[in-house]
C-alpha cells in the first residue's frame, strides 16, 4: 500500500449560515471549535438545514484524494456501531479506500464535525469528537503500518492518553510519517510535542502559515525558513493568496496560487493539497511539482461545496 492515514473518523455536516449565526453562538469564524458536551451540540445542530452528509476527519480527506488520484491507500479511525458510524465505512469503501477498523459499539457515538460555511467562503467548524477521540494503540493495526510506504497523521488526532499510545505506535512502526499540524488550536494546546514531533519524529511536515509561526514562535516568515532549512526534513507551508512553500534542507521550492477561481467553501483546502502534495512525492515527482500538484488540488475543491472532489 502506498499511503496509510490515521485520523479521525468524524461525519462532516455541512450548512450554510450567515455570519450573525457564528457570533450570536459565540464561535471565532475560521477556526475548529470542540465540543465536550454532546446535548450542547446537538442543540446547535438542531437549528440549522444540512447541505450534505460526508465520511470526513482531515485525513480521510486527504486519503480519499489519493484514491482519486489512483493511488492504492487505507485509512484507520474509530467509529461507533451506529448510524453514522455505518455511513462512514460505506463511504470510505465507495471511494476504494481499504478501511482498516471494526466497529463495534461504543459508548460515544461516532463523531460529528459541524461545518458552517458564511457567504464569504470561510468554513468554521465545530467539532464532538464522539469515539473518534478514543483511538487507542489495539485500534492501530502493526501490519498496515508496516505494509505502507508512508504514514499520513493528523494533529487533530493527538491527545494525552490514550491517542498519544495510538500515535507512537504508528511512528515507531512506520516506514515514513507525515503529519499535518492540522488547526492553530491544536498547535496552541500541545505546542511542545508538536515541536519534538516536527523536529525529531516526522519525515514530513504540513502546515499554514499561521500555525508554524506559532510552533516556533516566530516573529516573520524569514524565521519560519531559517528554522525549517535546519531540520534536514521536509516543510510544506500554504500560506494562503502568497501561494505555498517547501523547504528541504537549504532548498525552497515555491508555488503561486491559481488566479480568477470561482471559490465557494475553503473546506477541504489544506487535505487535498496534502494529497496533491503526497501524491506526487510517493510517485518520485519534483517537490516543486509535488507542490503544483497540490496547488491543483486545493484550487478544485474549493470552487465546489465540501471536501470530496467531484470526478
């Protein structure tokens, strides 16, 4: 298998409000808020009309990217017996992706992930990780490790506890890892592992501006470079209308974005240029190709609603 991905399995929800919904719930439009309390959640969900349901989680997103770019990948994330947990693994294997867990009942339900999307385009989200949060190192199968070229993780995924056994199971068997730092929240609330992470643990490295300048407590961009070239490991940066930028060593690769896009939702944005990205590394590409590749993606899945590209 070329790439496995363990993440999340959350149920992506998608609506459509306006920007009076997002302060009137006392939410920071842009950013992953998670809910702990599940009714809490639930009565937020009950006022709105859904677009669509999608089997989400960052990663899966990513993966069934490269599925779609034929690439033969697998994905691993805790989902309950339920409802949406059935909808989850019937969308995964609709988009032939091998899905390496067994559901079985749990006392969470499987996760939600409440997508608002505001006219501008922008996505807030609002997250109860439900069972997804519980992965544990016996739902992280050796085998599928050992049998990818690359592992692809999620920052989102990590946590103390349990999560954290789950993930260095994954790294200590693994061939490769990438990971994706994932939200700006995530970098904030675990800043020192991450860190140890990208400087000791990945072999490659995604990320926004926003959240590497936070990492590193960088005071500009130029910081952020000088930091990444002394690694010796790949850094993948998307920094929005500026385009993207990989460092290697001392080489920096740059790619401009695509002009005069019809964007409706950024959802999806960062995962499908991480699969554009990935895709083109496991197949041998340039990395300034690698990153075009990933420019390709991203500027197709936001001119559509959602985080599946239609093909």
């Amino acid at each position: 298998m070329k790439i496995l991905g363990i993440g999340n399995a959350i149920v992506d929800v998608i609506c459509k409000v306006d920007d009076d919904f997002i302060e009137k719930n006392n939410l920071t439009k842009s950013t992953m808020k998670l809910f702990f309390n599940e009714k809490e959640f639930k009565s937020l969900l009950a006022n709105l009309k859904i677009e669509k349901t999608v089997s989400g989680g960052s990663v899966a997103n990513s993966i069934v990217g490269l599925s779609q770019l034929g690439n033969k990948v697998g994905f691993v994330g805790k989902v309950s017996d339920d409802e949406f947990g059935s909808e989850y693994e019937i969308g995964l294997k609709k988009e032939n992706v091998e899905y390496f867990y067994f559901k079985k009942k749990e006392e969470l339900p499987t996760g939600t992930c409440l997508i608002l999307v505001t006219p501008d385009s922008e996505r807030t989200m609002c997250t109860f990780l439900g069972t997804a949060g519980k992965i544990n190192e016996n739902d992280v199968s050796s085998n599928a490790i050992k049998n990818s070229e690359l592992i692809f993780l999620e920052g989102y995924l990590w946590d103390e506890g349990e999560p954290k056994k789950a993930f260095d199971k994954a790294i200590n068997n693994a061939n490769k890892v990438a990971m994706s730092l994932s939200d700006l929240f995530c970098v904030d609330r675990h800043k020192p592992h991450f860190l140890n992470l990208v400087k000791n643990k990945l072999d490659i490295t995604f990320a926004n501006e926003q959240e590497i300048t936070s990492l590193i407590e960088a005071k500009n961009f130029d910081e952020v470079i000088n930091f990444s070239k002394q690694l010796n490991k790949l850094i993948i940066i998307t920094r929005g209308e500026k385009g993207a930028v990989a460092i290697n060593s001392n080489e920096v690769f740059e790619s401009n974005v695509q002009k005069n896009l019809k964007i409706v939702d950024l959802t999806g944005a960062g995962d499908l240029f991480a699969a554009g990205f990935l895709h083109g590394y496991i197949n041998k590409l340039s990395t300034k190709q690698c990153l075009e590749k990933g420019t390709e993606m991203s500027s197709k899945v936001i001119q559509q609603i959602g985080a599946r590209l239609k093909i």
